[in-house]
C-alpha cells in the first residue's frame, strides 16, 4: 500500500472535501497532528489501476474547481 498526503487549497476544509469523495466512492483520510487542518491523506492499496486514479483525479477537479 502506498499513502499519499494532499495540501488542501486555502479556504477548503477535510469534511466537505471527505463527504464529496465518499459520494463518489473514494474515502480519504485526515492528516494527523498540526497538519490535521492542512492536508488529506489518500492510501490505495491492492488491485488499483490507471482507471481508478484518473476517476479521482476528475472527482478531485470536480469538487475543488479545478481546471481540466
């Protein structure tokens, strides 16, 4: 498995951004500590492919506005 961990963008907070991608089937992950309010953290693990990534990807862009 691998964990990633994401700079949320200024003005954005981990709730909306959790409950946007668990409506689309993604669950991500709080930072820990004092980067609790600054970052996401996102694990895949087992069978993952290109296909997966670029959904989350597009679901990210989607929620945070974000230009194609």
């Amino acid at each position: 498995s691998v964990l990633w961990s994401w700079r949320l963008p200024a003005g954005r907070h981990y709730g909306e951004l959790h409950d946007a991608l668990k409506a689309r089937g993604f669950v991500i992950y709080v930072g820990q500590g004092d980067l609790g309010r600054e970052i996401f953290r996102v694990a895949h693990m087992g069978d993952i492919g290109a296909g997966d990534l670029d959904r989350l990807c597009a679901a990210l862009r989607e929620i945070l506005g974000r230009p194609t």
